[in-house]
C-alpha cells in the first residue's frame, strides 16, 4: 500500500507536477527509438529536468537490461535501473522506474523514464 512522501512533511513547498501531455511521446537513444506512447506522463519537479515516464508495454524492453543500482528520492521513493543497449550505444543505468511509488506519484507506477545526453525526447 502506497505511504504519503516523507519528502513533503520536510518540504511542503517542494513541487512534483504530474501531467499528460497534450500529444504522444517518442524515445530514442541515439536515433534508435526505444519508446513510443499516447499514455506518457510528464513529470516537472524542482530543481530537476522535465522527465517522461513512458507505460513499460511502450518500451522496447528488448534493448534494456536490468541492473543492481538504485537511488532514493524522498518525493517518489525507490527507483530500480535497467541500461539501454541500441547495438550500437550502450547507456548505462539511464532508464529507471518507481515499482512502489509515494502516494503523490502512484501514476508513474509500471512506467519508465529515461536520462542522458544521447537521449531524444519528442512530442508528436
């Protein structure tokens, strides 16, 4: 069962936006489209990037593969990795998902989102 996020009783003011855009959302890394959806949530949250977090049955779970790291956030919760491999870029640890989100972001649940330089984002 979902628990409300510590990080808000610390920092009420601290923003966490969560959104659909308007159209559907393409991933590519490095050209090599990894994710397509018409049901992406945005994410815009302070100090951080915009952030698209794509249903996993859009993503090519083909080209991810899971690893050990994780990280906390105190306003989401706990996220686990995967690497994304295009056969020809490898980018490591750049696709995460909240399995167990805080109550204020359950609607990132089973979804994935991606990070990194080589990355694409585009609404179409």
């Amino acid at each position: 069962m979902a628990q409300p996020a510590p990080g808000f009783e610390k920092n009420p003011n601290h923003k966490v936006e969560l959104s659909a855009p308007s159209v559907g959302v393409t991933v590519r890394l490095s050209g090599v489209e990894i994710a397509k959806s018409n049901a992406a949530v945005r994410l815009d949250e302070d100090r951080c990037p915009i952030r698209y977090y794509v249903p996993k049955g859009d993503v090519d779970m083909g080209k991810l593969t899971p690893t050990d790291h994780s990280t906390y956030c105190p306003y989401k919760g706990t996220a686990r990795y995967w690497s994304v491999d295009t056969g020809s870029v490898r980018a490591e640890n750049s696709a995460w998902a909240y399995d167990d989100p805080y109550e204020e972001c359950l609607p990132i649940k089973e979804f994935i989102s991606f990070y990194g330089d080589d990355y694409e984002f585009i609404e179409a």
